[in-house]
C-alpha cells in the first residue's frame, strides 16, 4: 500500500460490563516449577481496558457472600476528628433506574463513541423526555424508561470543514436494549447495613457514579476517572510532555451513605508540537542537526520506544484545516530517502492494470501530492501495522493535543511532577474545596438521578493509635511521630564480615584507593559500633578493583572481583561494594543481575557523591541495609512483647505483589512472594516468578510460590504456623471476587495436601492507589509536615457499610499529603477483633529493616514489591525475549531484595 493517511484504528463493539467486585502434619510437596533457563517469546501484551470499565455486576449469590463482615468497630487509642476529602451526596430518588445496552454500528473508537452520543442527544433525548446517562462503552441509565425495550435510532455526525472539500458526515446506527430495572430500595437497604452487597447495588452505584461524570466529560479531558481543563496553562515537563492539573471524582458508598470522592489530580500530556521537535526533545538533539543528518542509528530505539503508540495528526492531508489522525505502530530503520514499496500499477483506459512497480517514499509524496520532501534524510512513521504497514514522513506528523502520556515518567520528570503535585496537606485541602465550588455537580444530570452533594467536607471519627516498644540490643525505645533515633543503639543480632571486596565505578583519579579505604574503615566503625563485626584482617587487605560502567566490563568486573576476595581469603565474599560515579538505573540493575543470579554474592551499591558527603547517619542506613541482605540470620529490631508475634501462637506473615513492564512494553509482569521464616517475624525469604502473560494481575503460579514458603517454614521450625495473615497488595477493587476464587482457593489446596489442618488463613488486601486522604480538624493533632500523625486509623464514615476494612495512615509525612493506606479483610479463619488487627498491622510498619521509621505499608508487602522490582532488574538486564534469571542458590535464603 502507498504511504498514504491512514485512518485510525477501529475498535471492536462496546462490550458488557466486564470489570468485578467482592464478597493444617508433613512438609507440602513442592510443585513442579515452570522452567527458567530457556529462551521463549514473550506473549502479546493485551488491549488495555475501556477507560469507564464497569464493575462486573453478575456475581452469583455464593460469590456475593464471600466477603467478612465487620465483626465490630475499634476503640483502641485517641479519639480524634478528621475531614475526609469525601462529600455527602442525597439521594432522593423514588423510582427505579432503568439500565439499557447500547451498540453502536458501525462500531466508533472511544473518542467517536463520544461524538456519536453526543449527537444522539441533541437529535433524540429530549424527543424521548428523558435524561440518560452512558458510560462511553456500553451501558445507558435514566429513570425516564424508553417508549419500548428496544430501540433503533439513526445519528448522523455532521460534516467538518469546508463543506466544497469536506467528506459527507458519517452515519451510525445506535441500538438500545433494556438489560435491567434496578430497583433503588436495595441501595438504601446496603447503605444502612440491612443486606449485604447484591448485583443491583453494584449497578446502581455505577450508574450514580457515571451520572456525576457526564458534565464534565463534555467539556473537559477525560484520562481514567480524572477530568482536565484545557483552558488551564499546562506546566511544562522535561522531553517534550505537560503537567495537567485537573480534578478526581468517583461516586463511593460509605458508612455514612454515599460519598462523592473529590481530589486533586496531576497527568502528565503529550505536548502538541511537530513531531521532528518531540524527537530532538528526547533525543537531546537540535531539531536543526535532525532535520539535515537524520536520526543516528543508536539512537533510532530509543525514539520507537518514545513515540510507539503516541496519537498523530497527518499534516499533508488536511486542505480542509482538519488533519485526519492515527497511531503511530512504529518508526522505520531507514530515512524517507532509502525506503522504499511496493506500489500497486495504475489501470490503463482499458482497465488493464499495470505491473507494480518500486517507488521510495520520498518519491511517491511528488507523484502522489506534488510534495518535495525537505528533510529526506529523517525517518517515516508507519501508521498502520507490522503487518500492513503506511508510512509517512516525519515532516508531516503532529502530535496529536490533549493526549495522555502513556509511558513511564523517567526519574527527572517524576521529580519536576513531584515539586508541583506534592501539596501540603492545607493547600491539598484548600483546592479540593475550590474545586466543589467552582465543579457543576449538581446539574441536569445528578437532579436527573435525584442527587444532590452537600457543600462542605466529611468529618468523620478517627483514632490515632499507640506505638510499639521495639526492642534492640541491650535496651528498647518508643517511636515518637513514627520514627525513632539509633544512635548509641546496637541491632538485635548483627552478621560477622569476613571477607569483602570494593568495585569502583568512578573516576580513579577522584577515587584513589586510598580513599576508598579511607571510606570502609568510616562504614565499619559505624557498624561495629552498630553491633555489626568486621574482621580486621578483611578491612586491612580487601581488594579493590576499577571498571567502567559498560554493561560487558560490569559483567567481567563483578566475577573477577568475586575471584580475587576468594584468593585472598580463602572463602567467598560476604558481600561486595559497588560504588558508582553516577546514580543509573541500567548499571544498578546489571549490577544487582550478576551479583544475585551469576556469583550469588550479595551487593551494596554507593554513590560516589554520596559517599564523599557521608557522615555517620549515612553509613548507619548502609549498615541497617547490609546487616539483613546476608545470608547470616541476622536483624535488626523487633517489636517487644508483642501478643500477636509468639512461639506459643507461631505466626507466619506473607506479602504478595504484582509489578507490571509500562504501557508499549512486551515484557513480562513478575510475581513475588516474601514470607516470614520465624516466629517474630525477624527474617524473610522471597520467591519470585513470571506471569505466563503481560499484565496478567492474579498470581498464576500461587501455589507453587505458597508450597516453597511454607517448606522453608516447616524446615526451619519443624512444624507448620498456626497461623498466617497474607497481606496482597496491587488488587484492585473489581478483583477482589476473583482473587478470592483463585488465590485463596490456591493456598487452601496447598494447606489441605500438606495436611496442616490446624493452620488459620486470613488474607488482607492492600491498597495505595485510591483518592482518600485525611485532614486533621485540631492542628494539634498533625506533625511537623502538617499530616496527622502517625497512627491514623479510620474504620467509620468512608469505610465499607457492611465489609472488615479499615484505612490507616502508619507514617509521618515527609513531603506533600500523607496516603493512608486501605486494609480490606477478604478471607478471616483467624478471626480477628479490629482493634487486633489495625494494631497488628501498625505495629508491623515499624518493623521494616532499612530504617528508623514507620512506612505505609506492612513490611512484608513492602518488601514483595521491592522482590518484584529486582527480578524486574534482572530480567531487564538480560534482555528482552529471555526470561527472568533465576536467583543463585546461596542466596535463597537470604533478604537479597533489600
């Protein structure tokens, strides 16, 4: 096919609603591992999901009675009142919603679908009398029913441009089938805890949820459940992309009734600009020096990887000032100049066509438009696919406007977005309430549904709870606004170092090796006075080495250093020191490749600039890291006396995480597991595996990580807990049913073949990624950053009506406004108390090895997550198509991931 503007690609019908919502002998066997070592093609990432998926709402009634009732409210700690970034929304509807099915054929993409409802609106909704609502995919709500159940209507979207050169407007047929009447007593009935969740309150909370997104979907940019003002001044980012401020807003049930969730929001944009000046952005290179010499050819990747699935505009077909757009599906190897086609002959008078002929890009632009090319020696764009491909230069490509970013934000520009989201907690509160008195919710649409929204924040009881006693050597101490000082303390059991070995990645000239022992002898002083034990032979005669930061000299540096600490003591390194001229996520990650899974000795990587600033608080975080990434037994601090961490009652705690590759990429999602191997909870071990499929979020292979967790535990104890809290975080809430299915289901089978019947399960779910945030009413109640203290827990007002969950803000703030975290209890055997288990799980966050604060997360999927990062190091050191390496032995044991 010519190079000509290919039209965007179209998307399948809309479909239904696809999104879901909730409800003890020997050793187990382990199960048979998927295979590690050999070569195999990653499977195809799939589409993302529709932007307003909803909720699955066809749960069986067995599925709907999975979830743990609230077995009653805490009362442990202070009493205190908090605004939640929540407001009240009445409801004084009376009659049913109507729920229909829309098509729409042909069928649209996303951004046409709006157009075409739109204009269904204009030509029908006030013929009909009724006032709907549409999710943008599929699903209609009004409480006006249609004349009949099925309907067909004709909408014709107008013509754009000059109407002497405009194409005629498009047409569509929209169909409607009644798929449900919702009947509205059964909200009121969940809300006030009378029944338990039901398929028709899960629509109809959709339903008041995409009532309230309907204005401002009509004037503002939608991006997931955000909306941004265009009319706003974006602020500029780093490479080419902007930083839109906009507004978060989502219809939630409380215990208070329903709640419309209101908050900030920062998105990063594509910037609307030519897209030969995106390249020199990225690339670091004048658009100039582009425009004349081309792309270089190591640089050509990493400009795919930029622009690979960005949204275009085709400049050299819009005579009527309206360029059509498309995606782009990939960038050629060569320049416009030396790419050449098949292009298909042009018929004769009498229809006899002529033999295809081979014509380059540049010259079918001068036969086909009459365009002389003026940078022939950039790249073409292929917007259409690997398998049909349409090129077009990169002259006439524009970067489509008002389009989210779809990729990872490099460290840069995660700080730049950092300093302009991060709001203190007064400023967050302030906009939020600027942001209900200039947002039109109570319009057309909500007076429609019969809702109103009160007009100022929720207060709402909270308790701020009592901190640990932690135990260290020889002593203990209290944390006081979640952090606590080590110094002139010693860690409960520290390792002894033998044998070590320095990696010097910087210049030799600014790091003579007498200053890097200069350094050690400053981190063993440290650390002995920390509890920690250096041999002094080992500090007197460790070898040092210098490489540079090339991935081949990594690999050849790491193993020769390994040699020679072997030569010249006798054994095997305890541990090697890296030290880095700059902070670089690709050395770091070659780095922590070949130290965990090519010479199984466990690495520190430093700084150089850090290194020649340290004092003794630096080199003690060094040591508190150190102290429990050997394979040595040892820790560092525990919680004293506590009554939920016994050998009486032995209590086995595991996290679990899901980390997915970023949007475009084709590697693959990993899964972690980190249990707990003693009854204090003082060591960890990970095991890690890869997701048979992109983006895949349940843990596929479930039970054979659970199965290799607890052997490690019946080894080392010589029987099975009696109890395990499984804390899994990166569920969202539509997972929560399948989850259940699938993973509790998984340990289960694995309990019940290893015949540990007296071993009870209960398994919490953990969530960051919502919008609820908390403001003290009492300044006295907040810290030094203006958040509330350490130890918020709120389990009332915003909290499910009938479900065990809770949210507790565990840390000190730090900078902008705190993020509690949300606990939702899916499965209890256990058959906690609240206030046992919000204590339980605070009390867990000050136990989190590599510092001397509380965090906002349990340890243990803190350190899930941080095993899945580093198997993500790994495999993206190895390569794309290879899969993720498989940790050396000599370090399963180990806390290697810290």
């Amino acid at each position: 096919m010519p190079p000509k503007s290919a039209q965007p690609g179209k998307t399948g019908a809309p479909r239904p609603p696809q999104q879901q919502r909730p409800a003890s002998g020997a050793p187990p066997a382990a199960a048979t591992a998927p295979r590690q070592q050999q070569q195999q093609p990653r499977a195809t990432a799939p589409p993302a999901p529709a932007q307003f998926a909803p909720r699955r709402t066809d749960l069986t009634e067995s599925e709907l009675s999975l979830f743990v009732r609230r077995p009653g409210y805490g009362s442990l700690g202070r009493p205190i009142k908090v605004l939640a970034n929540h407001y009240a929304i009445g409801l004084s509807l009376k009659q049913n919603i109507m729920h229909y099915h829309l098509t729409m054929d042909p069928a649209p993409t996303k951004t046409l679908a709006k157009k075409v409802w739109a204009k269904w609106e204009i030509d029908h909704a006030a013929k009909l009398g009724v006032v709907a609502a549409f999710d943008g995919v599929a699903n209609v709500f009004t409480t006006t029913p249609f004349p009949v159940d099925a309907m067909e209507f004709d909408v014709v979207l107008p013509a754009l441009g000059d109407p002497k050169t405009a194409r005629p407007g498009k047409a569509f047929k929209v169909t409607t089938t009644k798929a449900n009447e919702l009947d509205i007593s059964e909200l009121h009935e969940f809300v006030n805890g009378k029944i338990t969740i039901t398929n028709n309150v899960l629509t109809t909370i959709q339903a008041i949820d995409i009532a309230f997104r309907q204005e401002p979907s009509k004037t503002m940019i939608a991006a997931g459940r955000s909306f941004y003002d265009s009319r706003i001044s974006p602020v500029p980012l780093s490479n080419g992309l902007d930083l839109l401020s906009g507004a978060f807003i989502s219809a939630r049930v409380g215990l208070s009734g329903l709640t419309l969730n209101l908050d900030t929001a920062y998105t990063a944009f594509y910037r609307p600009m030519p897209l030969i000046d995106y390249a020199a952005l990225v690339l670091r290179m004048p658009a100039a020096n582009l425009a004349k010499d081309g792309v270089p050819p190591q640089a050509r990747m990493a400009l795919e990887k930029a622009v690979r699935m960005m949204t275009v505009e085709l400049t050299h077909r819009d005579g009527n000032g309206l360029a059509p757009r498309a995606r782009i599906a990939g960038i050629s190897r060569v320049p416009a100049d030396e790419l050449k086609f098949q292009l298909d002959g042009t018929p004769d008078a009498e229809g006899t066509p002529a033999a295809p002929r081979t014509v380059s890009v540049v010259q079918y632009f001068v036969e086909r438009y009459n365009i002389r090319l003026r940078c022939p020696k950039l790249l073409a764009i292929n917007v259409g696919s690997p398998q049909r491909e349409l090129w077009v230069p990169f002259e006439f490509v524009r970067v489509a406007p008002h389009q989210k970013y779809v990729g990872r934000l490099s460290e840069d520009q995660t700080s730049e977005v950092i300093k302009i989201a991060a709001k203190k907690p007064f400023e967050r509160k302030t906009q939020i309430e600027k942001m209900r008195s200039g947002f039109n919710v109570n319009n057309a649409y909500t007076e429609a549904f019969g809702l109103s929204v009160a007009p100022q924040l929720m207060s709402i009881q909270g308790r701020i709870l009592p901190p640990p006693s932690l135990g260290v050597d020889r002593g203990s101490v209290v944390p006081r606004d979640g952090s606590w000082n080590f110094a002139n303390r010693r860690v409960l059991r520290g390792v002894k170092v033998t044998a070590i070995g320095v990696l010097v990645l910087a210049n030799r000239r600014f790091f003579a090796e007498d200053k890097i022992r200069g350094h050690m002898d400053a981190f063993a002083h440290t650390s002995e006075l920390m509890g920690l034990s250096f041999d002094a032979r080992c500090m007197n005669d460790f070898p040092v080495q210098y490489a540079s930061e090339s991935p081949q000299q990594i690999g050849r540096a790491l193993p020769a250093l390994a040699t020679a600490v072997q030569q010249q003591f006798g054994k095997p390194a305890d541990f090697l020191v890296v030290i880095l001229g700059r902070k670089s996520v690709d050395t770091y990650a070659e780095i922590k490749r070949i130290g965990d899974t090519v010479i199984g000795i466990p690495t520190q990587c430093l700084v150089s600039n850090k290194v020649d600033r340290a004092n003794e608080q630096y080199w003690a975080n060094v040591a508190l890291k150190v102290n429990v990434k050997l394979p040595q037994n040892a820790f560092n601090f525990h919680v004293n006396g506590s009554k939920f961490l016994t050998p009486q009652v032995p209590t086995m705690i595991i996290g679990a995480d899901v980390t997915h590759p970023s949007p475009g990429s084709d590697a693959p999602s990993i899964s972690a597991l980190v249990g707990s191997v003693d009854p204090f909870a003082h060591r960890y071990i990970a095991t890690v595996q890869e997701q048979p499929a992109s983006r895949e979020e349940m843990i596929v292979h479930m039970k054979i990580m659970f199965a290799t967790l607890l052997q490690s535990w019946f080894r080392i104890n010589k029987g099975f807990p009696q109890r395990i809290v499984f804390y899994r975080d990166g569920v969202s809430e539509g997972q929560f049913q399948t989850v259940s299915q699938i993973e509790i289901r998984l340990i289960q089978e694995v309990l019940a073949n290893a015949r540990a019947t007296n071993t009870k399960l209960t398994f919490v779910i953990v969530q960051k990624r919502h919008h609820t945030r908390f403001f003290a009413q009492d300044q006295n109640d907040n810290d030094r950053s203006g958040n509330i203290k350490a130890g918020l827990v709120v389990d009332r007002g915003v909290t499910h009506p009938t479900d065990f969950d809770f949210f507790l803000q565990s840390q000190a703030g730090l900078q902008g406004t705190s993020r509690p975290t949300y606990y939702y209890v899916l499965y209890d055997q256990i058959g906690w108390t609240a206030d046992d288990l919000q204590l339980f799980t605070f009390h867990q966050t000050f136990t989190y090895a590599r510092c001397t604060r509380s965090v906002s997360i349990v340890p243990s999927a803190y350190y899930a997550h941080l095993a899945c990062f580093r198997a993500r190091h790994h495999a993206q050191s190895a390569g794309i198509g290879f899969p993720v390496p498989k940790l050396a032995n000599s370090l399963i044991p180990s806390m290697y991931f810290m």
